[in-house]
C-alpha cells in the first residue's frame, strides 16, 4: 500500500484521522488531572505525553487548537499545575469514558467514579488509582503554526511510584505495572516481552 499526500485528502475525514493516529504505532496514554479556578476538578486522556529532557526534568504533551474551550488547558493556565497518571486494565474503562465530552462545571472523576489524590504540594488532583503519578508545574507553551495546536511542556516537581517497580538503575518497569499503550484513540495494549541492550558505541555489533 503506498499513499500519497493527494491520495489521503481524498479519502473521508474519519480515515485519515485513524490511519494517521494509527501509523507510528503503540505510544504511552496517561490521564491529565487539572483544577480550575473555581475548584471543578478535571480529567483528560491523551495520548501526546513525550520526554523532553531530564536535566531539568521536562515532559511536554499536544493541545488541540483552542477553537473550542479545551478545560485540560484553561485550568492548567489558571493555576499553573496539572498531573499525569498512567493507565492499566484495571481503569480502562473509566479512563476512555473521560474523552467524552463534558460540560466544564461537571468533573470527569465524579462522572467515571475514579478518585482525586491531592498531596501537599501539587495544586492539581492525582488519580488515586493509577501507579505512576506525575505533578508538574507548566513551564513552557508553543504554537504549531501547522495546524494550530499548541505545545504544552511542564516541569517534573514530583513524582508517585511503587518502589519494587523502579530498578537500582532508575528503570520503571511498566510491564510490572500493567500499564497501557494506545495506538490510535480506541485501541489500547499491554506492554509485554520488554527488550532491554546495553547502551549503544561505535564499534559496537549485534
């Protein structure tokens, strides 16, 4: 199959979105936990998180263009926190169902019944039941004049992980964790049979 820029702006509209999200493969999908100025709590997955550097400790993640009110980032402009929260089988469902589309004065916990975690310092609520939990502070916003979403980086200021699931090295293992990878906005897989080599030289051979 071979398709060309022309040849994917002639098919529908739902195509191209799934064969598109669809076509790097499997990537991390974690919920965004924000609080707005008036105090709704709010929830959101996506599935744009990427590393953008450990020293000082940044991830960064894609917002859709602000052609309609996107709550993740208006309550993330208004105080400055929001959390990432990894996903497994256990929330699933609860998880997906926070990509519905929710009045802002309505929180995604209330209505998926997972639970707010606050901790002393993040202004942002955790989800209790994942088992990596992330507070960042939002350190940077770019806008991609390509199609207009924005995005969004954060500073790691602290971080929530079950002990026996982080290696002397540093190494999580997320296959102890059963946490999900998502390909796509409906299809989501177990990480299995991880592969890990030493670290990469020239010179060096297979």
């Amino acid at each position: 199959m071979q398709l060309t820029l022309e040849d994917l702006q002639a098919r529908p509209a739902a195509y191209r979105r799934d064969l598109i999200n669809t076509l790097p493969g499997p990537r991390g999908v974690h919920l965004i936990g924000t609080k707005g100025y008036k105090g709704t709590e709010n929830l959101a997955v996506f599935s744009s998180v990427v590393h953008v550097g450990a020293s000082p400790p940044l991830l960064g993640f894609i917002m859709r263009p602000l052609t309609v009110p996107r709550h993740t980032y208006h309550h993330i402009k208004a105080n400055q926190w929001f959390t990432l929260n990894t996903l497994h089988p256990d929330i699933l469902e609860a998880a997906h169902q926070t990509s519905a589309n929710y009045a802002i004065k309505d929180s995604e916990f209330a209505a998926t019944g997972l639970t707010p975690q606050y901790s002393d310092r993040c202004k942002a609520p955790y989800v209790k039941e994942s088992r990596v939990k992330i507070g960042l502070t939002l350190e940077e916003e770019h806008h991609i004049g390509g199609n207009g979403t924005l995005f969004l980086i954060g500073r790691v200021q602290e971080i929530f992980v079950p002990d026996e699931a982080v290696a002397e090295s540093g190494h999580v293992d997320h296959q102890l964790l059963r946490t999900l990878t998502v390909a796509g906005l409906d299809t989501y897989q177990r990480t299995t049979d991880p592969v890990r080599l030493s670290y990469a030289r020239p010179g060096n051979k297979r």
